[in-house]
C-alpha cells in the first residue's frame, strides 16, 4: 500500500502534500522536523489521506493533489474540517 497525504501547517497555516509507502514513519519523521521541505512549518496536522495500491498511482495523485483542481478537491473535500 502507498499513501498519499496532506498535512496542514500550524504555522502559516498552509497544506503540503506527499506520498510514503510507511505512514506512520514519515508522519514521524515531518513531526520531528527530519524533511526539509516541512521543518521550517511545524507543528503539522495529518488532515487528509488516500491510499493507493501501487507507487505510480501514488505518485500520480500526489501530482493532481498539488495542481489547482487538486487543491479545490482537497478544499471541498474538507471544508467542514478547515472552516471549524
């Protein structure tokens, strides 16, 4: 199984998204300010995930997730979520 994710930021309040084929263990390594992209924007929230059957379909959605389109799904997906 992979995983496609979206954390949110508690400091700009901004989304990132990614894929691991471990969860629990990237969430960590984010958390613990270990991936550069991410260190700088702690605390994060895991507020959204997919999971996919193989690496390319990850891949592949973790793409749309970061287009215009994708950030609307996400947006709409959670909107009771994000506007509390």
């Amino acid at each position: 199984m992979h995983y496609v994710y979206v954390l949110r930021s508690g400091k700009d309040n901004m989304n990132y998204v990614g894929y691991s084929k471990n969860l629990k263990l990237r969430f960590e390594e984010h958390q613990k300010g270990r991936v550069e992209s991410t260190k700088n924007r702690r605390p994060l929230k895991l507020i959204y995930y997919e999971v996919c059957l193989n690496q390319q379909d990850a891949t592949h959605r973790e793409k749309y997730l970061k287009t215009y389109h994708g950030k609307m799904f996400i947006k709409n997906r959670l909107k009771s979520y994000l506007t509390g």
